[in-house]
C-alpha cells in the first residue's frame, strides 16, 4: 500500500492493491509524523520473494509477467511431500493477499543439479535466493 499526502493537512491518501485511492483522515499529529516518514512499498516481486524465503527448503523463486498474470517458479532441491505442502501454504497467502492477479506457481527440483542447468531463462526476474555456504546462509531478494 502507497501513501502520499494531500494539500489538505488531515487526510491521507493510500492506493490499494488495485490502485484505487482511498482517504484515511488523520489528526494533525499524526500528519506531521507521516511527513518525517517515507514509505516505499513493497513490491509484489519482493513481496513474493519474502513470502516464499519462510519456507526454508525453497532456494530460490523467479518470476515474469504477462498482463496481470505472474508466473512463479519456485525451486528446491528435493521434490517432498512436507516442502511441497510447505510451499502450497505461502501461495495461498500470497493469492489471498493479491487477489486482483492470477498466478501461475511452478515448482522445481534441482535435485542435486547445479541451478543453471534447471533455470537459465534471462528473461525472468529474481524474486529471492538463498546461498549456503556450510552453516551461514545469505538471503537477497
């Protein structure tokens, strides 16, 4: 959710998902706390980024656009049962809070493979990976 302020010193206006503006009236104390404060919004790439990193199996997640159609491939090393529940749990979460999109989720094994060699398109987007290097782990998204 964005959020600017107007000429008028008591309202504030958010955009939702869909980009509609929506007034939210505030006291004048609270006004001048927004001013000293920026908000930057998460996008839905990140968003999608860090809500598939809680999953801790997930390695790394790709995406691209197509309209208001995201495709999602998700990747991991082992194709289980329990990861795979883990991962269906995330993408409802992420379809229930961006309704307004439809998705297209992928999930891929690497099974030991090099990442390369399972997902190598440059057209798509990095979402989120996550390298280990013995016991540290290192997260960007």
């Amino acid at each position: 959710m964005s959020c600017y302020t107007t000429s008028s010193e008591a309202q504030v206006l958010f955009l939702d998902r869909e980009g509609s503006a929506r007034p939210v009236f505030l006291n004048p104390m609270e006004v001048e706390a927004r001013k000293t404060v920026e908000v930057q919004p998460l996008s839905l790439k990140n968003f999608l980024g860090q809500e598939m990193s809680l999953v801790p199996e997930v390695e790394a997640v790709y995406v691209s656009a197509e309209n208001r159609t995201l495709h999602v491939w998700i990747v991991v090393d082992e194709f289980e049962r329990r990861t795979r529940e883990k991962i269906y749990e995330r993408e409802t979460a992420i379809i229930d809070e961006f309704g307004a999109y439809d998705f297209g989720f992928n999930i891929l094994s690497r099974r030991g493979r090099n990442l390369v060699s399972v997902i190598n398109d440059p057209t798509l987007d990095v979402a989120f990976v996550r390298e280990r290097c013995g016991d540290k782990e290192r997260i960007s998204v």
